[in-house]
C-alpha cells in the first residue's frame, strides 16, 4: 500500500544522532525500493506531518506490545520500522538502550526531535533497510515493532537478519493488522467503495500493512528464518479517528494508499467528494463525545531467537 508516485528520485540520507552520517545506513544497498521510495515520498511526510494523529490511532497497541516485550532496564532494544519514533523512545525509557531504524527521513526527522525534546540520551536512529542493514551480532536483547515488520521484500530474510542483532534467547514482540474483515475500517472502505474503485483488501499479496494478517503464514516465516517459541494472540486495541465524522474522513483521505487508488481509478473531484460524504456517514456511527472511535484488531506476536 504505497504510493511511488509522490516520491522523489533519491531519497535524502539524514545525519546521526552524533552529527555524522551511519556509513552502514542510508538507503543505499537497500532491497526494498518501492517501500523506501514511498516512505521517503508523500507516505513518509504525511505521517510525519500529522504525527500526532498516527499515534492517536496507533497508540492503543503500545501497552500490549511494550508488556509482551518484558523489557528489563539493562535490556539493549531494537525498534523495527520505528517510523516517528514513538515506541522507540517508550522503550528507551524502560531500558538500556533503544535503536530505531526505518527507511522514512521525514519520519526519523520527526522521531530525532521526539528524543530531543524528552531529552533521552540512550536512543539513536538510522535510516536503513532492515531486511540487509549490517546490524552487530547479538547486540540486541529484544526487537519490538508496532506495525513495522509487514513490508520485507522477502519476510523471511527480513527477520532472518533481525535474529543475527538479537542475542542467543532475545526476544521478538510485534504487533500486525489481522484480515481487513475484522477491522472496522473495512466498514468505511466499503462505503467508499460504492463510488470508488478499490482493490480486493482481503487479498493482500507482497509488502503490505496486511502481509501478516493469516497467522499460518507468520508461523512459516518466523520459524523459517530461525525463531522458535512462536505465540500468536489476538489484541482489540482503541483507534482515534478524529474529534468529529468530517474530520475522520478528511485524515483518511490524506492516506496515502488512498490518494493511490483514487488516482489509479481516474476519480474526477465531484465523485471523490462523494466519497469522501459516504465515508463520513459511515464514521458518524463510530461518532462519540470524545470524538470517533474505532476497533482496530491485531495479532501480537512473540518469539524467541534460539
């Protein structure tokens, strides 16, 4: 679910934490283009842009991931697609040491100036493609994500390169949308889709938010780039949308995805408007003093690196 199109020719290569360039990071070498075209295009910045919205959404997962992580003080913790950095520096707070990497410049930009401005001074961030980054062997004692690990190239060689950073017994904790069925935005979705065409979201194929969505798969993954211990359990978690349904739907119809497949299907602006009406009205019964509220569900996963 991306969106090259927005994207520019090299992405830019941002400085360290210590002012100086990773000669390991950059996204030279990397394998996941499309991901760091898009990451590094419109994608990366509207999530960096409207960070607080994300986390909002998102941040209903951060108790469940962070318990299933069991992070000691002494832990050294690796954050997998770390994006604006916000479980990063909730790790950094209960352990050692935290490391984001993530493709996004825009995105780590805004996660550099989060650690600043907490004044944490064990995180450090690398843009990098964590499918081949050349992490240190055994450095780690855990590797977290909240929704990180889903666009490997090849998933298996993905975390097959996670287990060399982690430690004999480290500990993989990540959380992943489970099939777009069960999520209450496919009601939404479905609601666009009476006057927009979208692809099949129940058929996800390749990278994608949704690549981890069948637990039969992960399984096959992660056992075959060489974890064991493999625990899979669903979480409901609270999503926050937007203060009303209109507002809702104008942040939804800043996703990136969406802004893809609007284009891919030619949509002229009355019928985006339109859909954008029908999106509303199918918030408006999410629609709560508080603001709009969603179910998101996902699978919290775990393992072990022998």
């Amino acid at each position: 679910m991306t969106d090259p199109m927005d994207a520019p020719d090299s992405p830019p290569r941002p400085a360290s934490p210590h002012g100086t360039t990773d000669s390991r990071g950059g996204t030279e070498g990397l394998v996941n283009s499309e991901q760091a075209a898009a990451w590094n295009g419109y994608e990366g910045r509207h999530w960096a842009d409207h960070q607080d919205r994300y986390d909002a959404l998102n941040d209903g997962a951060n108790a469940p991931l962070l318990a299933a992580a069991a992070l000691a003080p002494t832990d050294r913790v690796l954050d997998i697609g770390c994006g604006n950095g916000r479980i990063t520096r909730l790790a950094a707070g209960r352990a050692a040491y935290a490391l984001g990497i993530d493709l996004s410049a825009p995105m780590l930009e805004r996660a550099r100036a989060g650690a600043a401005a907490e004044s944490l001074d064990n995180v450090e961030f690398v843009q990098a493609d964590a499918q081949v980054y050349d992490f240190e062997q055994a450095a780690f004692d855990a590797a977290v994500s909240r929704f990180g690990v889903m666009f490997f190239a090849d998933p298996v060689e993905g975390f097959r390169n996670i287990g060399r950073a982690l430690r004999p017994g480290g500990r993989l904790a990540f959380v992943c949308p489970q099939h777009f069925d069960r999520m209450d935005q496919s009601t939404v979705f479905a609601a666009i889709g009476e006057h927009v065409r979208l692809p099949d979201l129940s058929r996800p194929t390749g990278p994608s938010p949704l690549a981890f969505a069948d637990p039969d798969h992960t399984r096959r993954v992660l056992a075959g780039a060489g974890f064991d211990d493999v625990a899979i359990e669903g979480v409901d978690a609270p999503q926050y949308w937007g203060e009303d349904a209109d507002d809702a739907a104008g942040f939804l119809f800043g996703f990136g995805p969406l802004r893809h497949w609007l284009r891919e299907a030619d949509a002229d602006s009355a019928t985006e408007e339109r859909a954008r009406r029908a999106a509303a009205d199918a918030f408006r019964s999410y629609q709560e003093d508080g603001g709009v509220r969603l179910t998101g569900r996902y699978w919290l996963v775990t393992a072990v690196h022998p």
